[in-house]
C-alpha cells in the first residue's frame, strides 16, 4: 500500500503482473520508476519548494535513509535495491566514534546516548547496540584519560543503569531484543563504568604560563557569563575566592535564567530570599526540574532539504571553502540546512 501511494504520487500506476522499482540515477535529482516496459522521469522538487519544509513537517513523514557514503540520505532507492538505514548504521555512516573526539560534538553524542538510553534500548537492533555500547567505550576510555566532562557521562550512566535495571528484571527482560545474559553483562560493564568514574581524580597540571587567577576581573566575568550550564558556573567558582564571588552574581543567575526559561513560567515558580528579592541562583535548579532547558551544542548534524541528506556540518571547512559539508546542487545551500537536535535525530528512526 506504501508502495503504491509513493508510485500514485509519482503519476505511475502498477500493472498486474509487472514488477514495479524505484531507483536513483546518478544524477541526485532525477528518479527513475520503472513500472513494466514504462520508465518515467520525474524531477526532484526545486529549492523554493523544499525551504518551506519546517523540522517539524519533514521528521514525520520521511521514509528510512538509504546507504551513502559519508553521510545518510533519506527516502532514495539505490542499485535497483530498496536501500533501508538502521539506527546502527547511521552510527557508522556518520561516524559518532571520531565524532567524541571533537570537542565541539562530544556534548552533541553523549545528550544523544542518553535519550536513547531513556527511551529507545528496546528497540535497537543487534548492530545498533553494538555500535552504542562502542561508541559509550569510547566517552568514558577519552574521559578516563583526559578528564574532561566527567558530569555529562556520569549522567548519561546513571539514565542507562537505572533504564537497564528494569529492563533485566520481570517482564522488562523479554521486551530487549537479544539473550537477556548479554544485558545482564552490559549492565555490570555500565556499574563497572561508574565506579571507576567515581575514583576519577583530576591531577593538578604544573604550568608556568598565566593561569585563571593572572586574567582581569572583567574578563574572569566574560568567561562565566559565555557559560550555559549552571553546574559548570558553580564549577569554575570552586576554583578560586575570586571566581566564587564573581559565580554568586545575581545579574548572573538572572541572564542564564532568561535564556533558558520564558517569562511565564518565572511567574509560576518564583523564589524569593529572605531579603524579598528573587533569588535567581535558586530559582534556575528549580526551573530545571520542571522545564527542559535550551540545548546548545558546539556542532550539530544538518538536513539538506534540497538533497535530502543528513550531515555533519564542517563547520571550519565552510569558513575556508564555503562548502556546506556535502556536494549540495542548490543555488543557495545554507537555506536549504536545517539543525537536527538530537531528539528529532531519535525521531528520524521512529517507524
């Protein structure tokens, strides 16, 4: 029936008895249906056609991406085959194990490992768990070694753990695809993970260059106002007294407050101190427990709306070659990109 409504949409109607395909020429914006003896040509819509696509009209009626290399393209037929793309293989084509190595994306994968972990292990495909547990080796291996954001993985391990532990008992066991023993392993593997995570101590690195306490005070205060994560404000505050004083800023708390919350719900949860003001270190924790806060990512994957194509954008191989990240045949390709967050990347899947 899917077939059939793609091919009714196309102007192509089956005929009985003929074995009807659908295949992408080398040219990425021509299809070929091939339905008997008939082959029409039907050209890919233009540009101004696709910028009026939205995230939230293109994620739900996208059919699985073909295999391409380098990146993954949706709904195209390849080789006469029907070329399907899992979870797992995304994670390869895209290549997530290289992508926790760039600083820029590593927030980007372990906020995408965490969702899954909440919602989406049961699921995943043999590759895909496969390819999540390699690619989960890795942050923790590059955390262990270079300890840096030691939080963002403790948290995702903590989300797995829990989701595992429930998953392995009662009937949780019979709703995981694959033999209940190899669960059990991962979920000592993940215990094991955040034990070794808990003795994590930082070393203290001997430098004679200027260090943090060496910097102006209005800079100190730029650095801590570029921060979006109250942790990582209360962090750098442990640092030194003059950090500590410059983090319990209010006007501080009040912008990373602002950005991340609306107005309208500052009025619901308002905190005062006891001196009647609003007291906005507090009321950002209390506003995280009730509200999702906005995401920013150093780097995000990208939909070409024009190619139909998700990627990473290189970023600083635009700035150098003004090249979007992938052979894009628009006129205008940056207005044919749109940021996929790592719940619409989730949703991709969704079938």
């Amino acid at each position: 029936m899917r077939k059939y409504s793609t091919m009714k949409s196309m102007g192509v109607h089956p005929r009985k008895g003929k074995r009807t395909m659908v295949e992408m020429t080398r040219t990425p914006s021509v299809f070929i249906v091939k339905n008997g003896s008939m082959s029409i040509k039907k050209a890919q819509k233009n540009t101004e056609v696709a910028s009026e696509v939205t995230p939230e009209t293109w994620c739900p009626h996208l059919r699985r991406p073909a295999r391409a290399g380098g990146h993954v393209t949706w709904g195209k037929m390849r080789n006469r085959r029907h070329g399907y793309c899992t979870l797992g293989e995304a994670f390869t084509r895209l290549d997530f194990l290289s992508a926790v190595q760039d600083v820029r994306r590593f927030s980007y994968v372990v906020r995408l490992l965490q969702l899954i972990a909440k919602s989406q292990l049961t699921s995943l495909s043999g590759v895909a768990q496969k390819n999540y547990f390699n690619i989960l080796d890795k942050i923790v291996q590059k955390v262990l070694s270079d300890q840096q954001n030691p939080r963002l993985i403790k948290d995702l391990l903590q989300d797995l753990s829990s989701t595992l532990c429930i998953l392995t008992r009662g009937v949780g066991k019979f709703m995981l695809v694959g033999n209940i023993n190899v669960w059990v392993c991962r979920l000592e593997t993940v215990l094991m993970w955040q034990q070794q995570l808990q003795g994590l101590e930082m070393t203290q690195q001997v430098n004679h260059g200027l260090t943090l306490s060496d910097l102006p005070l209005h800079m100190l205060n730029n650095i801590l106002y570029r921060f979006s994560d109250g942790w990582d404000i209360i962090t750098l505050g442990q640092v030194t007294p003059t950090l500590h004083t410059l983090s319990e800023d209010r006007q501080l708390w009040k912008r990373l407050c602002q950005y991340h919350f609306a107005e309208k719900q500052f009025c619901r949860h308002l905190v005062l101190s006891e001196s009647g003001h609003v007291d906005w270190k507090l009321m950002y924790f209390v506003l995280r427990k009730h509200y999702p806060a906005r995401e920013q990512y150093g780097d995000t994957l990208h939909f070409c709306r024009h190619c139909s194509i998700l990627f990473w954008k290189d970023c600083r191989l635009a700035l150098l070659l003004k090249d979007s990240g992938h052979p894009c045949t628009a006129a205008d390709s940056d207005r044919c990109l749109t940021p996929v967050s790592p719940q619409h990347f989730i949703d991709l899947f969704k079938f």
